[in-house]
C-alpha cells in the first residue's frame, strides 16, 4: 500500500552523541575579548551554547547503548488508516511492555516521505507497504530500506453499490482497480482466483497486468483510480477492488462488499526498517515486538471494529 503522513514528533536518526559549543569564538572583531560584549548580549549567547548542549544530552539519554533509536519506537504508517494505528496502539498497550519499550504510531500521508524518512533513520520502521510495493519503490527512487517479515495482511475485496454479487456483474461490467503495478496485480489476481479470468502461461500472479490475461468470458473492462478513490469510484462503475479499510473508513454499507476472499501472503504488509538499521539493537527489539506469537493469535481473534475484518493474520500460502 502507499500514502503518507504529517511528519509530527520525529524522532532524528543516527547517533545522539551530544554536542558541545564547538569552539564557539565569543569575540568580535579586533580581538575584542567576549568579556567586553555588552552583558544582555553575552547572556543570550550563552543561554542559546546551554541549551545546544542540553537539548542533545537530552537526545544522548533517550538513545539506547549502541543504538540509534531510544527506548520509544515510532512507526510510521499511513494516516488515513485507523486499522493500522489500531493495530500500533495494541501492540504498544498489550506486547511492547514486556520489552521494556512503547510504541508511538506516526501517522503519514506521502509513501515517499514517509520511506525516507524511515531509511534516514527518522523512525525506527513503518508498515505500510507490501514487498511487491516496497520493491517498486526501492527500483524507482534507491532508497535504502529492508523489509524483516510480514505482519499482517490488509483484507482486499470486491465492492459494488449496484449488483449484489459477482455472479450478478453484467457482461462487459467496468470494474475499477489501484492504478499502480502492484495492486493492479492484486485485483487481477483475484479476478483470476474467482475463475472471471486466466493469465497466460508462465504469468507470475503477483506481478500481472491487463496484457496478462488470457481468457475474460465475460469481457470484463478495466478501468483505474488513484489510492483512496475506492468508495467514491463505486456509483460510476459496476464493481471496485480495493483495501477494505477504505471502504469502511469511509462508511460504506457493509452489503456493497460482494466477494471478499482470503489475502495471499505475497501482499501481507511489512515490517520496514532502513537498511543501514539493520545491525541496530534496537531493531532487534522492534523485531520481538512485532513478532510476538501472540500478535497473530490476536489478529484472528480481536472484535475491535477498527481491525476486524480490515487487518488479518499472516496466511500460509
């Protein structure tokens, strides 16, 4: 998935050495000695070096021995996802504490902020993105990022305000699908699961188009849309794939979701960390957190209405 977020409580990356006045010279010019600089002048300078210095001690004890990161993870993920930011406020109330760490989600909107600002260190990871995205944007930009493992998978399905089922979709029904690589293969393969469509023979599903298709009995038509245009596309075509949570972010009638059918793990979301991070302690930490048996086991099982149905627990196959 993309998208992005206010970049709001930062946290810096690297190391939180602490800095000191760097040999600030207070004279002025002429080898005037700092002494002689007028008293609410001098006072100000020093109170701007004091605070330099405390401000990045205050850094140097939030940071971990040997790591970049202290002991609160932020986590970016996409804003306008309340599973996501449900699933970050579980694991910092019920798992992050038995590692001694919190877990503080950073809502962004722009994917390519906010992964560069995860590969710069800025957050401790996100998990917003599948590795077939992860991929299309490491080809496009050479950002430097990792993903350590699949956490949950984001229910994908099929919706419609006109037609009660798939069966129901009329030939050459439009049908609206994510306008990037990677979700356009999702959709595609879904349709190609509910046997609407075959690809041609060695077509990886995960990576198919619409010149992939062999077979459309039904002459389906393709159209496509922008990320988050799922619900208000729904009333000018005869059916939309798309994430879940859009739709029930957005209030859509449970009934218009026609064909709703288990995610593959080749699009479960990841845990993103940047590459030069990987090394980190505190990563390895991030690493129990969020694979903690015990965050699967609550993905299919919770009743929050924020998650159910929107985020599951990683498949097998």
């Amino acid at each position: 998935m993309s998208t992005t977020h206010d970049r709001t409580d930062q946290q810096s990356g690297g190391s939180h050495g602490a800095h000191g006045a760097h040999g600030a010279d207070l004279g002025l010019g002429g080898g005037r000695p700092a002494w002689l600089l007028p008293a609410g002048a001098l006072a100000i300078i020093l109170a701007v070096v004091a605070g330099f210095v405390f401000l990045n001690r205050g850094e140097t004890e939030k940071a971990v021995a040997g790591s970049a990161f202290g002991s609160d993870f932020k986590i970016a993920y996409q804003a306008s996802s309340a599973s996501e930011a449900a699933f970050l406020e579980y694991l910092n109330e019920e798992i992050a504490p038995d590692y001694g760490v919190t877990i503080s989600g950073v809502g962004i909107e722009d994917g390519n902020q906010l992964d560069q600002a995860t590969a710069d260190g800025e957050y401790i990871g996100n998990i917003y993105q599948h590795k077939h995205w992860l991929a299309q944007v490491i080809d496009a930009t050479g950002m430097k990022l990792t993903a350590l493992g699949p956490v949950f998978q984001w229910s994908y399905s099929i919706y419609s305000s006109q037609h009660s089922s798939l069966e129901d979709l009329p030939q050459g029904a439009e049908i609206a699908l994510l306008n990037d690589p990677a979700n356009t293969a999702q959709a595609l393969w879904i349709l190609e699961r509910a046997g609407e469509i075959t690809f041609k023979d060695g077509v990886d599903p995960w990576a198919a188009t619409e010149q992939d298709v062999a077979t459309n009995p039904r002459d389906l038509q393709f159209t496509y849309m922008e990320y988050g245009a799922g619900p208000r596309t729904l009333d000018s075509v005869d059916a939309v794939i798309d994430y879940n949570m859009s739709f029930v972010d957005a209030g859509t009638p449970e009934e218009y979701q026609i064909l709703a059918p288990d995610a593959p793990n080749e699009f479960a979301g990841q845990l993103v960390v940047g590459t030069d991070y990987l090394e980190d302690p505190q990563v390895e930490v991030l690493k129990k957190v969020f694979f903690d048996p015990r965050v699967q086991d609550y993905l299919a099982t919770n009743t929050d209405p924020n998650l159910q149905g929107q985020l599951a627990p990683v498949s097998a196959t």
